[in-house]
C-alpha cells in the first residue's frame, strides 16, 4: 500500500484528504507551460480589431479599401461582412427570467457600436504587427450618439434609449417577497437602513483572452485552441454560430492562464477570429492584449443597494430588505446573461439567518459599456457585504458584540434541511462550528483587548467578522437549465483500464490552475485501489473527454468529482467480477489494494496489469460468456436543488492611518466549510487566492467610466490588482460537514473567498472608524473614500 | 518583415550565440517567444507593469516588453528556460511545487526570475521584504502567501546550507 493511501469508507485506499502535489507545477515552474500563445501552427496569420472608440455612434460609412492593400494582409471584414458568415444575432435572455430583454448582437457591430471597445472591423495579418498597421488605416465616418453610462439615468423619464425596440433601458427586474416585511420592521425595535455602492470590476486573468482556430476545409473539421473554462459549451456556441455541426468542432483548451469566470463567456472577436480561420483555410490566432481585455472582457459587479435591516432589542433579527440597482453593458452577455449579480445578491444577502420576513428588488440596466455578466462570486461580494455590514452596525447599536450577534442567529448547525428567507434550501451547513473556530483562530478576545491597547496609542485598528453562503454547482433545474442555455449542467467521466493497468480518466469538467486534474485523480485512485501515478487524468479537448458543463460555479470538484467516483467504482466492480472467474472466487471477499487484487486476507492475487493483459490481448483465458468493457461512464447532476451551498466566516484585521485614509491589513482568517475536502493544501490555495481577489475589489478596483462612456483607466498601472506588498497573511482554516447531495459531498471551494473578504474588510474598516462616527459603505475602499468618511476633505 | 525596417542582431541566449535579423518595433519578449520559441516569458501586459515577462539581461532583471530585441544586441539574456536548465534555482523551483505556490502558472516565471534576483543577493529577508520585492509581479491566483512561503523556505534553506550558492 502506497504511504500516501489510507483507509476511508470511500474507497479501500484513498486519496481523500491528501495534499498531493499538483499536476503540472513541475512544468510551469521550468516555463514550460503551454498556453494558446505558446502554440504556433504552419501558415498561422494573426487577427488584429478596430474597436469603437465611442460608447455609442453609427457607423456611416466604413472604408476598408487601404487596410486590405496593406502588403502582408490576408482578410478584413466590417461588422456587416462577418453578420453575413454566421447565423443570426445572439439574444442573450433566458426564459427563466420572466420579462427579461435583451436587443440582437452580432458578434462586431453591424450599424451601431454600443460600447467603447466594441469590435468592428476585423483585420488578418501575416503577423499581429501587420494587421494592426493595417487596422489603423480604416476609416471610418462615425455618428456619435447619446450615450447612457450611469445606472440610475438609464431609468430616468427621458433617458436616451440604448436599443430602441426595447422600449427602455431596463433588462430585467425582480422581486422577492417572503413573511411580512411591512409589519417586521414597524414592530422591530431598531432599523439599520444604509446605502452602498460597489464598483465594476473585470476579472484581469493574467493571461488574456486567446484563441487559435484551424478549419480544414477537406473534412470540414474545425480546430480552435482556446483558453476556456468551458469547452464543450463554446463548442456549441461556435458551432451554432458558424453553421458547423457540433460534432465537427474540437475545442482544446491547453493551459488556461488564469480565467475566474471571464473565460466562460461567448466574445464576438473570437467568433470573428473563427470565421477568418474558415473563411481562409488558414490558421488564424487572436491574443488579446492588456488594453482591449479591459474593453472587451466582461465586466462584473457595478451595484447600487439600498438595504435595511429590522432587529430585537435582544439581538434578534427579524428581517431584511434590499433594494439593488445593477448595471450591465450594452447587451445581456451570451449565452449566461447579465442579470445573475442582481439575482444573486437577492438570493444570498443575510442567508446565513434565521430571520423570515425578506424583500429584495433588482433592477438591471443596460449602459452603454462593456458586457457585465459572471465573474468569480457571482452577486457573493455584494450580498455578503451588504447583509454582514447591516449586523454589525445593528449589534454596534444594540451594545451587542458582533460575534454574538451572529451566534444569535445564525441557523443552527442541526437546523438542516432549512429554507432561507430568500427561498432557497440551506443543507449541511455549520455556521456554529465554523464561528466557534474563527473566534479560536483569531484569538477574538485578546485581538479585541490588543485592539483597544492600540486605541489608546493613537493607532486605529478594526476587526470584521463576515459569515457567508456559497451557492456553488448550479443544477440543470436552476436557471442555465430551465433557461434554455446550451450549458450542461451535469457532468461526466469516462474511466479506462488500459492494457498495463494504467487508469485513464477522462473528464468533463477543466483545470485553470486550480488542481482539478489533480483531485480527480486521488478520486479516482481512492475509489479504484490503484497508486494515483498509475491514473492519468484529461480535460480540456472535447475530442477527449465526456460531453460537460467545464469549471464554473465551484462545480468541479462537487459534480465533475462525484462522476469520477462514481465511475471508477464501475471499473472496479468490473475489475473486480472478472478476478473472480480468473480466481474463482467470491467477488465480494475481494477488493482492490495498491494495483492488484487481493484477498479477503489481504494477500495479492492478480495486479490490475495482468487483468488489462488478459482483456485487452489473451481473451482466451476469459470465460466464454465474459466481454469485457473496462470503459465506464458516469454523469452526475444536482436533481431537485438549485445549488450546492457552502459556508464559512471569515475576520480581517485592518489598521487605518487617519491622515492618509490609508487601509493596512495586518491579517486575514477564514474558516471555510467545503464539504468534503479533497486535497486540503489545493483548498487552503483556493481560498487564499480567492480572498485576495476579494480584497481587490474591496480596496483598489475600479473600472472608472467618464459620462460619454469611456474607460478612462483601462490599463493595468491605471486599474489597481492587488500586488504581494500590501496582501495580508491568510490563515485558513476548515470545518467538514460532507454535502448530502453526493457521496462524495465535496461543495465547492474556488469562489467563497472572493464572495465574502470584501465583507470582512469592510467591517473592519468600520470597527476602525467607530471612535470617529464615520463609516464607508462603497467599495473600493480608497484613501479618498475613508477620508471623506472622516470629513477630512 | 515587409516592408519593416529590421536589423541584425547578435546577442547570448540562456548561454547560447543567437543572430538573427529582428524587426527594430520588435519587443525582446516577442523575439524571444516567436521567433526563439522560449515560451516560457509571458506577456501579460505589455506595458511594463505585470511582470510576466520578466529577463535577465547582463544580470539585471528587465521586463521583456519593455526592451527591444535590437536593444538586447550583444547582451547576455537568460529566460526562465535558462534558469532551469542551470540549476540555480531547482531548490525555489522545488519550494514552488510542494507549497503549491503557483496555480495557473501564467506568473510563475516572472515570478521566480524575480526571485531569483533576491536569492542571488544571499541575504534573509522578513516575509514583508520578500513581498516588498515581489510587489512588481502580478499574480491573480494564489493572493501571494504561498509564494512568499516558497521564497521564505528557500532563502532559509539556503541559509542553513552555508550561506550563497551559484
């Protein structure tokens, strides 16, 4: 038996809760990762766009005569050319949402462009620098028409109308409306009601967008190397975009450089892209650069809440109320739409509570700048921040400390099944357990009297506490489903035993870094008996791998891992009843230890290599009426819920210099509840990451549009990432209650991070400021925004 | 090239006598990965800030789209790929895989060329140095702590090995 196998009750040698190293580091370590970039094919020609540089202006007339003599230039086309190669206009509305709209896109503005960065012509070159040489010489005659840019005069009486046939701006609108909500507040003994602001954010991967299309033109196969999370759902989207039958379309994704939500996206210039490389029989690569990935990569957050909270003199709370104005772009993002923040912050905002009387109201607006739609913790950031700043503010008020404000209400760890106020189902959660070991981690106590010893000197230090939920595995009955995307919501895995006993696993859902090749091999290795170096795991290339939904929604390890599991015990169910006609035993006082089968004493009797020898080649020696197949495929889908949730909380300790309105943070704590934890150092590196992404947008990140529309701080020294110097040292920790949704009963890890630091950090910064009367309720959190807080300027 | 002004260069790649005849537009990085094929600099920015595209140029740390191929003429240029074939940092490289101080691996480069530069200075360093250091070289995946542990462990283990290697 291997020394990193031990016993489970998920498989006789398991991997489950082992740190494996992760495949691939070694690779990139020694810079040999292989990107879309990192490729290059025979003949290759590189795509370069003219994007609009107007929010919002008709095209009067686009002359591409001296780009297409440009010496080195293969292909140009307008808008209007390239509407003319593929089928009709996306319109990205689900029927899930009722009454939502959205106006036609083409994947390059046709007549009109409705964002700054919008694509319009297409330019292919023999390098990148030819064709962006040629690209500056298209002229074209713009109108420039009124542009909308700001959420809350999309909806103003005489507002310009972004797409006419809409009628208005709006693109959709929701309501929830559960208890008395009326009755609870005018009967609470205190109310909290607050405003917030969070900007919009873009996901910033540090590797761009990229694409590599090939179509050869003999079998009518089309290549396209990409860097997408979501291989299979882009495949459906090329395809039926560019009239190609599915089948008939591989997508490859090789190393994905980083994505977190933005590489699940349908983006017109990839489209474009594709249809040069089949128009030119050529090979045609497009690679974002840093400047039009701020234009063109979706867009996300960009919120206005109005929000209150009704509370007991005894700490108890009796409801919420949310009122949240979102801001989309131009058009309602393909196929996933632009609504899921709005929806999310409805779902999601005071979810840790028992509270029973909850209204929430979203508007989503179209405006004139880039798509928005999902990107990591889809609405998390913005309903965890408003809901955990209302409690604190309402314990502050009630005298009550805000650890045991929370402890007063959260829903009790044997409270499950439960429903939220907002309607969804809560199950497998731990709020208790996960508090309990926050406050130990923290040493909330002595940080509290550490925190006072520093008020004392001067120095302004905040502690924040945020709980949160998760939605994460989206199933086919929740939106994407019922909505009518080509998005599969299960996912698959096909396991083979080959020849050498070697294990292929081939899966549906695709690694970005995360380790999601990594867990579902110790999945598979646990659940087979085999050492994990006998199991080779592949993703990302649809000619590969089961049809499924790819990496999005934390669903990776929750239901691509749960096929794993189960399909290798198939194989090993199989394995197992061809041992015993070779043994002529009991197949049940076998099992499968460290690559061979052994008996109920333990003892080895056939290693997997001489059973894949003898059903792959000496056939003979099986029983007449024994066929092999030792090829097994599983899928696994959510059946009745709509997500898998996760929880945990999360405290930050901050310090505020008064006169700079600077936010240092000295250390961050997170107790997470995964589920199930596969490999506890991949999980821990989750959540880090993700807090930080968090951070940034809490502290530093801001998509800064003027009033005409545009981006005026699209570059990476102009739009603010978190660098290493001012990230704070992150201890996590975890706390394991298995979903009951699998048998697996992993939920989830890769987003709640990034749903709840921003809440935590903003807590703190109000503890902070508490001597001072002032509070900050917009994100980011600048030097500016603490120093108005303080009526400093 | 068209009709592109170009000019030949000669210059030393991971140890290695290159001449070639480059664009004069053309950025060191794009030289190095399109027509060397050293894919393992990235470009990430291309606007000097991210840091994925860090070099070693005659001992000093650049940002590959920050120099011109034709400003590398006669210069010594190590990559990522030099650096590993070398040895001189299979301890940090090791640091990285077992801390799991890399997710997508886009930065990782960049990052351990910067590194490097600071085990190269063979001096220990507080936790806030090293991120002080790091602080050019953006990575959107693992938020930092890992990587300043990889580095931490390895300035450490050096430092119990007797002090400077290389």
């Amino acid at each position: 038996m291997s020394e990193k196998g031990r016993s489970s009750p998920l498989g006789q040698m398991s991997y489950l809760g082992q740190s494996v190293p992760r495949l691939g580091a070694k690779a990139a370590v020694a810079g040999r990762g292989r990107y879309t970039d990192d490729i290059q094919l025979p003949r290759m020609l590189h795509a370069a766009f003219v994007r609009s540089p107007y929010a919002h202006a008709r095209i009067v007339d686009i002359d591409l005569a001296a780009a297409r003599r440009h010496e080195g230039i293969h292909l140009v086309l307008s808008g209007r050319e390239l509407a003319q190669r593929v089928t009709g206009p996306w319109v990205g509305t689900l029927s899930c949402f009722a009454g939502m709209k959205s106006a036609p896109q083409y994947p390059m503005a046709v007549e009109r462009a409705c964002w700054a960065g919008e694509p319009v012509a297409i330019v292919v070159g023999r390098t990148r620098a030819a064709a962006e040489d040629a690209a500056e010489l298209i002229r074209i005659d713009w109108q420039e028409l009124p542009a909308i840019a700001e959420k809350r005069a999309a909806l103003a009486p005489h507002a310009p109308v972004i797409h006419a046939e809409l009628g208005d701006n709006l693109a959709f609108r929701k309501a929830i409306d559960t208890g008395d909500v009326e009755s609870a507040f005018a009967g609470a003994d205190l109310v909290v009601e607050e405003t917030f602001e969070f900007a919009r954010h873009t996901g910033v991967s540090l590797e761009p967008r990229s694409l590599l299309a090939t179509y050869d033109k003999a079998t009518g196969k089309l290549t396209i190397i990409t860097s997408s999370q979501c291989p299979h759902m882009i495949q459906r989207v090329f395809a039926e975009t560019l009239g190609i039958p599915d089948h008939n379309v591989q997508i490859i994704a090789p190393d994905v450089g980083g994505s977190f939500g933005l590489k699940i996206h349908t983006y017109g210039d990839e489209v474009a892209t594709v249809a040069a490389a089949i128009e030119l029989g050529r090979p045609v690569k497009f690679i974002a650069d840093r400047l039009e990935s701020f234009v063109s990569d979706i867009h996300a957050r960009e919120n206005s809440v109005t929000a209150r909270i009704a509370v007991k003199r005894s700490g108890e709370i009796l409801g919420f109320d949310v009122d949240v104005l979102s801001g989309a772009g131009a058009y309602s993002q393909y196929p996933r739409t632009s609504v899921f923040e709005a929806n999310q912050i409805l779902n999601v905002t005071g979810g840790p509570y028992r509270h029973r009387h909850y209204r929430g109201r979203a508007s989503v607006v179209y405006l004139n700048k880039a798509p928005s739609s999902q990107y990591r913790a889809v609405g998390h950031p913005i309903g965890n921040a408003v809901g955990e700043h209302l409690v604190d503010q309402a314990a502050y008020r009630l005298g009550i400390d805000p650890i045991e404000m929370r402890r007063r209400n959260v829903f009790a760890d044997d409270a499950y099944p439960s429903l939220s106020a907002s309607g969804i189902k809560l199950k497998d959660l731990s709020h208790q357990r996960c508090l309990d070991l926050l406050v130990r981690r923290m040493r909330y106590d002595e940080l509290r009297r550490e925190q006072d010893e520093m008020r004392l000197a001067g120095i302004q230090r905040g502690i924040g506490i945020a709980l949160f939920i998760k939605g994460t595995s989206p199933g086919p009955l929740g939106y994407y489903g019922s909505g009518g995307a080509p998005i599969s919501l299960q996912d698959a895995c096909v396991i083979k035993l080959e020849p050498n006993g070697g294990v292929i696993c081939a899966v549906g859902v695709t690694e970005q870094g995360q380790g999601t090749n990594t867990i579902m091999g110790q999945i598979a290795a646990g659940a087979l008996g085999v050492p994990i170096e006998a199991v080779r795991v592949i993703s990302g290339d649809t000619d590969a791998v089961p049809y499924g939904g790819g990496t999005f929604g934390s669903r990776a390890a929750a239901i691509g891992g749960e096929a794993v599991l189960q399909a290798a015990r198939a194989l090993k169910e199989e394995i197992l009843a061809i041992a015993s006609e070779l043994l002529q035993a009991d197949p049940a006082r076998l099992e499968i230890v460290d690559g061979s089968v052994v008996d109920a004493a333990g003892t080895r009797r056939l290693p997997l290599a001489e059973i894949g020898r003898i059903c792959h080649f000496q056939l003979g020696e099986l029983p007449a009426g024994r066929q092999p197949v030792l090829s097994h495929t599983r899928r696994f889908r959510l059946v009745e819920d709509l997500y898998i949730f996760a929880n945990g909380v999360h405290g930050a300790y901050v310090e505020i210099d008064t006169d700079t309105g600077f936010v240092r943070l000295l250390q961050h704590w997170v107790v997470e509840d995964c589920g199930r934890l596969i490999n506890p150092q991949l999980a821990d590196e989750q959540v880090r990451g993700g807090c930080v992404q968090g951070i940034g947008g809490a502290l530093y990140e801001h998509l800064i549009y003027d009033a005409a529309g545009q981006l005026s701080n699209g570059t990476l020294a102009d739009y603010l990432v978190p660098m290493a110097a001012e990230m704070p040292e992150i201890d996590v920790a975890h706390v394991e209650t298995p979903s009951s949704l699998s048998e697996l009963g992993a939920k989830g890890v890769g987003e709640s991070g990034t749903g709840a630091a921003p809440a935590a950090v903003m807590n703190a910064v109000n503890d902070a400021l508490r001597p001072f009367a002032a509070r900050v309720t917009s994100q980011p959190i600048t030097p500016e925004t603490v120093l108005v807080a303080l009526g400093k300027i | 090239m068209g009709g592109e002004e170009s000019m030949p260069i000669r210059l030393t790649v991971n140890g290695e006598a290159v001449t070639h005849v480059v664009p004069v537009r053309q950025h060191l990085v794009d030289f190095l990965r399109g027509t060397l094929g050293l894919t393992g600099t990235h470009v990430g920015c291309e606007h000097g800030v991210c840091g994925a595209c860090s070099l070693r140029v005659d001992g000093v740390l650049v940002r590959g789209c920050l120099m011109l191929a034709v400003q590398a003429h006669g210069a010594e240029v190590v990559t990522i790929e030099g650096l590993d074939a070398s040895g001189e940092i299979a301890d940090l490289q090791q640091a990285f895989v077992e801390r799991n101080a890399l997710q997508c691996g886009f930065c990782t480069p960049g990052m351990l060329m910067a590194a490097a530069e600071l085990l190269r200075a063979g001096e220990q360093q507080t936790r806030a140095a090293i991120r002080e250091h790091l602080a050019g070289n953006f990575c959107r995946c693992t938020g930092y702590h890992a990587i300043v542990d990889a580095v931490s462990a390895t300035l450490e283990r050096r430092a119990h090995a007797g002090g400077k290697r290389v």
